[in-house]
C-alpha cells in the first residue's frame, strides 16, 4: 500500500527456481480479480515467458534499442486484463538498455495505464540487471525454491539489493515438498553464476 508505484519486481538469487512460472501465474491470478495486468520479461538473455504464451520473442529488447515502438510489443493474452511483453531478441548489452531512458519512460507509462506492472528479472547473483529493474520499481519480491534455493543466497541476494537502496518486502517460497526434516543447513561458500545469452 505505501509503495511509491504500482510496478512489482520479481527476483530470484540463481537460475531454475521457477521464477517466472511464479511470476506469470501471479499476473494471470490478479487479472482474474478484474485488474489490468501488464507482465513484462525483462531477462532479455534467456527469458522464455513467451513460450508461456505461445508468441513471438520480439519485444523489450527491440523498443529499447528503437527498433519498435511501444504498442508493436504489447502482447494482448487470451486471458481477459493480462497484456505480455516478451524479452525481445538477445541483444549484446542487457544491462545497459535497461539504464536507457526508454526502459523508464516504458514503466512510466505502463504505471499509469495498469493496475499492476509485474517484472520479471534474471537471477541477480548472476547479472545487475535486477539492481537496475529494482531502482524503479516499487515493490520488490524475491522468489526461492524449496530445497534448491540455501539461506546465505537470499540473505546475499537481499544484501545485494538493498545496497542499491531496494528494499525487499518479501520473500515467495516455490514449490514447497512435504519433508519430514528440512534440507536447509551446512556450510556455505562463495556463490558464483554463469548466466550466459541465449542462442535463440
């Protein structure tokens, strides 16, 4: 209630912890409560929230670096108040497009337009981008998995981000087993990601 927009970023520590299965299903369960949804990918090295819905890759990457403009990416969903904005193709600089003037002017306009502005982010151990997304959003959220995702990577995750003054409201726990002891202990080390582009 008290954050400065209506744009929710969604963050995770590494990769393959169902991130974006949480993301989109968060947008797709709002839009059923009557609001408009805009869900945007914004891991233009290896988002695949496009499969999910079933649509041309072209999209973010492609109005930030000019090559489209804003209504040519907005995807219309066969669910009723969800609108998608795909990756678009793998550009060369993530990161830099995403401190363009264009990617703000986007959330801007997107935070007057929708409800809610749902983002989803690549692994932030991995790349900056989410510290970028992070520094717009008004609320961000991060997402772990049950018995893949160790304390020490939240708490480095979080540390992370509130270096960048983004204040983490919550964590979502992801697919959560029925154990009959935790797996959550040991020692832990340096963590380090190889989050390369994409080849498609």
């Amino acid at each position: 209630m008290e954050a400065r927009n209506n744009v929710l970023m969604l963050a995770g520590p590494s990769p393959d912890i169902g991130k974006s299965f949480v993301t989109g299903n968060l947008a797709s369960v709002i839009a059923q409560g009557e609001q408009k949804v805009l869900l945007i990918d914004a891991d233009m090295r290896k988002g695949h929230l496009h499969d999910y819905f079933s649509v041309d890759k072209t999209g973010l990457s492609d109005y930030l670096s000019g090559q489209k403009d804003r209504q040519s990416i907005i995807v219309k969903s066969k669910q009723h108040g969800l609108d998608f904005i795909a990756r678009g193709q793998v550009p060369p600089n993530p990161s830099e497009l995403l401190m363009h003037p264009r990617f703000a002017e986007l959330l801007e306009w997107a935070s007057e337009n929708y409800d809610l502005v749902l983002v989803d982010t690549p692994p932030l151990l991995a790349v900056t981008d989410a510290a970028i997304v992070g520094s717009l959003a008004g609320t961000t959220l991060l997402v772990a998995r049950f018995a893949v995702t160790v304390a020490k990577e939240v708490e480095i995750t979080q540390r992370r981000l509130e270096q960048n003054g983004i204040e983490v409201k919550g964590v979502i726990l992801n697919a959560i087993e029925r154990r009959a002891a935790s797996y959550y202990g040991g020692s832990y080390g340096y963590y380090q990601y190889n989050y390369q582009n994409s080849k498609n």
